[in-house]
C-alpha cells in the first residue's frame, strides 16, 4: 500500500494487485500548505504531477495509465482539464471519465484517480533488440515499447481474461474481508 501526502491513515493512496496498481484520489499537494488556495491551472498540473509520483512509488507510471477519472469542481474547467490531459498523454491516451463534483475541502477544484499495469508486469524487450518506430510498420508495436501490438480478437481475450482474474481475485479478497453479523 502507498501512502499519499495529506490523506487519511484510514486509506490508502494506492495498491497493486494482478499486474494494476489503482490509485485513490489525489489533490494539488500545493493545497496542503499555508496561503490561498490555488487555481485551476496550477492545482491541474500538482494533481497530475502527484499522481505520476503515487504511480512510480508503486511501480508504474503515467504512460502505463490505462484508464483516468477526473472530479472537477466546475464545469467551466473543462477546457483546461483537456489541454492538461492532452498534454499529459499525447499519445494513445487512456481511457477517461470527468465529472462535476462537489468536494468536502472546498478550495479542492479537481482530484483525479488511475489505474495503470505496473511495469513489472508488461512484456520486456532486450536492450539490444532493435525496436520499430510506431507507424512504420501498420501494428506492430505501441509506442516507445518496442512490445508488439495483438490483433484485436487476441487483445480483447487477453485484456479479458486479465479483467476476469481481477475480479476473481478482489471478490476473493472482499469475501475474506467481509463482516459476519
């Protein structure tokens, strides 16, 4: 489990589990100290720079993000939050969802959250191994990974099957977790 600046010990800032690590929410840090509350633009920029930090400590990274959730306090942040997005993930972005929320701490104006493959947990390639550009040769590797691209129907079984021992695994966990009356 990592810990995340300015949470409560009670949760946990991320955990790893079946080759993901899944964050929880994370704020600007820059909100946590003394003084005015950032704005949008810049508790933006601590949010996503957190988050790329919460996701090296627990051994991955933002290009290995594979879906991102966005609370904004207000919809007129939209824009900002996709020139930030767009920016962050300038290639093969992951999936996303935003939304409009209320927050408890009310100068907080966007948390964002993550799940990433760890690492460790993808396919390596030799160092030595040459490795081609993206787009030179129609799917044959994803970007900056040298790792070859599935077809669809062998990349929908695979990403399938990792999602249903997922949630084998977490009902396992929740079943042993679970309280008895």
């Amino acid at each position: 489990m990592i810990r995340v600046p300015g949470q409560l010990p009670a949760i946990a800032g991320a955990v790893s589990h079946g080759g993901l690590v899944v964050t929880s929410g994370v704020i600007s840090p820059a909100l946590l100290g003394p003084g005015p509350a950032p704005g949008i633009a810049a508790q933006l920029d601590g949010a996503v720079q957190a988050l790329s930090e919460v996701l090296d400590r627990a051994g991955s990274d933002l290009a290995h993000a594979i879906r991102i959730e966005a609370f904004l306090a207000r919809a007129e942040d939209f824009p900002r939050w996709n020139e930030v997005f767009a920016a962050a993930w300038p290639a093969d972005p992951p999936a996303r969802t935003t939304l409009i929320a209320g927050f408890a701490l009310p100068a907080v104006l966007v948390e964002l959250q993550a799940i990433a493959a760890l690492r460790s947990a993808l396919p390596q390639t030799p160092a030595s191994a040459a490795r081609p550009r993206y787009g030179e040769v129609p799917g044959s590797a994803f970007p900056d990974t040298g790792w070859p691209m599935m077809s669809s129907d062998s990349a929908m079984s695979s990403a399938s099957a990792g999602v249903a021992a997922a949630m084998a695994s977490l009902s396992r966990w929740r079943a042993k977790a679970s309280w008895s009356a």
